[in-house]
C-alpha cells in the first residue's frame, strides 16, 4: 500500500459533521404578508390622491406579489433541514422563481390594465416587489447571522 492510498483511505473514513439547517417559514411568511399588505394599502393611498381612476390596481399587484412570493419560497421546501452549503443556491433559485413570476404576472396585469394606469401599475409592481425582496432578505439575513455568531446568540 502506497502513501497515496492510505492517506485517501483515511479521509474517506472521516467523518465531517455538517451544519444543517431549516430556514423559519412562519417568519419568512410573515414578512412576505406584511410587506405585500403594506404595497396594498400605501399604494391604495397614494393612488388615490395622485390618480384615483388606478388606486384598484393596488391591491391586485399586492395579491399577486403575495402569491409569487409565497408560492417560490414554499417550492424550496424551506422547512425541511438542508446542509448549510445547499442553502445559497435554493434561496437563489427560490428567488430567481420569484422574479420571474413577479415579470409575467406585470406583464399580464399591465397587458391587461387601460392604458393611462399602465404606469401607476408598474410603479406599484416595482416598489412592491423591491420591498418583498428586501422583507425577505432582512430575515434570512437574520438567521444566518446568527449562525456566524456562535452559540452566545
């Protein structure tokens, strides 16, 4: 036996402990409700004093902002326990999923929107789903912190 093939055979016996985690769903939920319930409501208000006729189209974006969200953070199964170095790349691609819902579903409803709220619309979707994103981001960033800081956290 070569000094190569025992050296490989040791570290194929060793065992490294992974970090596994599950992401908090009701706190990620919550954000994404809150958020998208204060997209709803402040642009409901706005619309109604700067353009009356399009204030409807808020609470429509807010929903649908709702369901994209929710809908692309609950395919990554955030509940189930993954190794920490799996997570990067399921909140990426949960959030990839989210964009994407998010273009087709302005598309849709600005497709579908008379022409002089089209921007209103846009405007609404834009700062709804910035704000959704960064809700979202501000919690997972919270638990990972908390995986930086050690046990005394």
């Amino acid at each position: 036996m070569t000094a190569d093939e025992v050296d490989q055979s040791t570290r194929s016996s060793e065992k490294i402990p992974q970090l596994t985690l599950a992401l908090p769903v009701r706190a990620i939920l919550l954000s994404i409700t809150v958020s998208t319930a204060f997209v709803g409501a402040a642009g409901w208000t706005v619309l109604h004093f700067v353009r009356p006729a399009a204030e409807s189209s808020a609470p429509l974006v807010a929903i649908g902002l709702w369901l994209v969200s929710s809908g692309s953070l609950l395919v990554i199964q955030p509940w189930k326990r993954r190794p920490l170095a799996q997570w990067p790349a399921l909140w990426l691609a949960g959030r990839f999923g989210s964009f994407l819902g998010t273009v087709v579903l302005a598309a849709a409803l600005l497709y579908s929107a008379p022409h002089s709220e089209r921007l209103s619309t846009g405007l609404v979707f834009l700062a709804g789903y910035a704000l959704v994103f960064t809700a979202e981001l501000v919690v997972a960033a919270r638990v990972f912190s908390r995986l930086g800081a050690g046990p005394s956290a």
